[in-house]
C-alpha cells in the first residue's frame, strides 16, 4: 500500500500539495458535519441565531477534534490522517433529549455519556467480544433506518409545513426531488472532482431554485458580519440519567465503529493493522473520539466521530500525510470563526435538506447492511437481527407502545437506536452463554 501513496504518514507535503488535498476532503467532508446541527435545530424548532451558532460550533469543534486526532496528544490520538466531524448516529437521542430538556440537557448528556467511549478504549480487546460486528451491523442499519422518517420529513417541508398545511406539497417535493436528482447525477459522473462534491453541488442547485422559489428569507438575518467566538456552557449544562444512558449506548457502538475506521485508516496509510503500535493506534483513536465529544458538548456542539469518508479520499488523492489533518483543522475552525457560513446554511430550506439528508441516511443503512452482510448469517445471528429490528423498529413505528410507561424509560427506549442496540447486545449475549453451555455438555 505504501508503494502506492505519494505521500506516507510522516511526509510533509509541500503548501501546494497539501492545500488541494485538504481542499477535496473538505469538499467531502462539509455537509455531513454541518447537516445533524440543521436537522437538529429543524426538529427542536430553534432560531435562524440559535441555528446558525450550533452550525459554527460544530465546524469549529470538529476543526479542534481533527487536530488532536492528527496531531496525538500523550495517549489522546490515533496520529493518523482522521478526520473528525458532528456524528449523524447521535441525533435521535439527542432531539429526544433536545425535547424534554432543551439545549442544556443534551450538552449535558453528551459530555457525561462521552465518559463509556473513553473508558472502552481502555477496556478494548474486552468490549470487542461482546460489541461484535454483527452487533454493530445492525445498529448502524437501525441508524440509518430511523433517520430516513427524519429525511422524509424535511422532503415534505418540515414541521413548518406540517403546522401551515403545505406538507406534502408539489413544490416540496419537485424541490427534493430536484436535489436527490442533481446528487446522483453528478456522483455518477466520471470526474472524480465532480463526484466528490455532487453532495455540495446538488444542495447548492436546490437553493438557487428555491430562491428564485422564494422560499429563503433573508429578512430574518441581522447581520452577517462579525465573528463567532467560542463560549463554553452558553446555553448552560443540565445532566439527565435517561438522555445519558441513551447516548451511551450510541457512544458504545461508536467505538467500535473507530476501531474499524482506524484500522481502514492504518491500511490504507500503509501502517500496521496489529500488533502494539497498532493497538495503540485504535485505542487513541477511540479514547480521542470519546474527549473530542466532550470537548464539542463543552463548546455548544454534539459529539463527534470519526469519518470514513477520508478513508477513500486517501486512496483517491494518495495523500497519507498527517499534516495533512493540520490545514483540514485550520479550513475548519476558520469556518466555524464567521458566522455568515452557519446562516446562509441555516437558511437552507427544508425539502432542499431533505433530499441531501434522505440520500445520506439511506447510505447509512446500507453500510449496516453490508457490516451484517460480511458475517456467517447462521441461525443464531438470525435470531439476534429478528430480535433487534423487531425492538429497535416498533418504538419508531408505533412510539405510543411506550405511552403508559415511566418517563425515565420513555425517556431512554424512545428511540428505535437505543431499543435496537440494547437487544442487540443483550441478546447476542444470551445466546452466545447459551451455545457455550450446550457445548460444554457435549
């Protein structure tokens, strides 16, 4: 692999080289870090002011947490070329968070529940036996899975449109439409460039359309100059037990999900895939995608994780260079400074988001299907995904099934990620102890 690359690991590229590299991971990069906060925001009903700061936040977060992964601070690190970005497994807990509790319980729940993935990069050999990659198969396709009733949503016009009776309309839809459209066509294009960005570029053709739509109300900004300074705890901190134990478990299978992007990562960059300097890596990686939460829900931002999205724009550029990582960081925290990045995108309407988000969400589950795919499907596994998808879907399908409940399980199975990931370990588990013990008595 290393005969393939240009430029290695520890190579410093020169300013040109390393500027259009970490121009084209932006370019792959940018809208899946700025999409959870809209889609939050849409959810929660935020303001254009309040929307527009958590879209900089998160740029500006994921700019910090990019460097430490690149850079390796002490244990905190993986020293690769990762890319961190806002984590689309998070934001169903979160809305549901968001719902009961505002903004302060769900920074809250972010910075308390990024202590489970730090503590399993300590524990990793240990938590890789129980979070297996059937496990985490199907809760990636229960992410993907219930974020599209999310996508969907947005397509018809939001909650907006549900409140003044234009959901479903033509307009919303043609405008969806017209997104979902102009992104496959580009990303099938035989220009690599073109393909890269066709998520930019068909988000970009639906608000020129929905301008000339008036559908952008450009009365509801201010201002778009000044600066966006980080303040910690703007919007206060509140800790719940139920929002906490919900995104914990998503931190548990983000974890895992590290691990197997480290090790795509350590591949591709022609490093090793075991040994010490290996497990160093991955739990480096693991530990600094867990603090990097932290430090994002300390910074008014949701947690972040690793993208696997560098991993091919490596194989693509062959560009392996860490140093890399340092002018992605710096394009990123830059972007987080202005605000008139955070409120021209938070100006973007619905149906337009939504063609982008339904397309994406759509992928997400496709990956989990492919993670479960990869797997001996024997009848135990069979048994595990029957139980999983029966749970995790029901609370999104019928969520009145919880309505006689205690709050605080309302509170925590309210979501179909949550329910689906907790039967999915538990049942492996009991399974595996089972087949264990029927083995034994042979």
């Amino acid at each position: 692999m290393k005969s393939e690359l240009i430029y290695g690991l520890n190579d410093r590229p020169p300013l040109k080289d390393a500027l259009f590299a970490a121009i084209q991971h932006l370019l792959a990069i940018f809208v899946a870090i700025i999409t959870p906060p809209l889609i939050i925001a849409g959810a929660l009903n935020f303001d254009i002011e309040t929307t527009s700061f958590l879209v900089s936040m998160s740029l500006f977060a994921s700019g910090i947490s990019t460097f430490i992964q690149c850079r390796r601070f002490g244990p905190i690190g993986c020293g690769l070329l990762c890319i961190q970005g806002t984590s689309f497994s998070f934001i169903a807990p979160i809305i549901a968070a968001g719902a009961t509790g505002g903004l302060s319980m769900i920074f809250g729940a972010v910075v308390a529940g990024s202590v489970v993935e730090m503590a399993v990069s300590r524990v990793l050999r240990f938590t890789r036996k129980i979070i297996t990659p059937l496990v985490s198969g199907i809760v990636v396709t229960l992410i993907g899975l219930s974020l599209i009733k999310v996508g969907i949503t947005a397509c018809g016009g939001g909650f907006g449109a549900m409140s003044n009776g234009t959901f479903g309309s033509m307009e919303n839809l043609g405008l969806a439409a017209l997104v979902i459209i102009s992104i496959l066509f580009f990303n099938r294009s035989s220009n690599r460039y073109l393909r890269m960005s066709s998520i930019v570029i068909g988000l970009l053709i639906g608000y020129v359309v929905a301008i000339f739509l008036d559908r952008v109300d450009f009365s509801q900004v201010q201002s778009y100059g000044g600066f966006n300074i980080p303040m910690p705890f703007k919007y206060g901190i509140d800790f719940d037990i139920s929002s906490i134990i919900a995104l914990g478990i998503v931190y548990l299978i983000t974890a895992i999900e590290a691990y197997g992007d480290v090790t795509a990562n350590s591949l591709i960059s022609g490093e090793p895939v075991q040994g010490p300097v290996f497990l160093k890596r991955a739990s480096g990686g693991i530990l600094a995608d867990g603090f990097n939460s932290m430090l994002a829900g300390l910074l008014n931002s949701f947690p972040n994780s690793v993208f696997a999205q560098n991993n091919g724009m490596i194989q693509l550029t062959g560009v392996a260079s860490r140093y890399v990582g340092y002018y992605i960081a710096g394009f990123l925290i830059l972007l987080g400074v202005f605000p008139a990045i955070g409120i021209i995108f938070s100006l973007i309407p619905d149906p337009v988001l939504g063609g982008a988000t339904l397309l994406m969400f759509g992928t997400v589950a496709a990956s989990g299907i492919r993670i479960i795919a990869s797997q001996h499907i024997n009848r135990k596994a069979v048994l595990v995904m029957a139980i999983s998808f029966s749970f995790g879907l029901s609370v999104e399908l019928v969520p009145d099934i919880l309505s006689q409940c205690p709050q605080v399980i309302k509170n925590i199975f309210s979501s179909g990620i949550t329910t689906g990931g907790v039967a999915a370990i538990l049942s492996n588990i009991l399974i595996q102890i089972k087949e264990d013990k029927a083995t034994e008595a042979e």
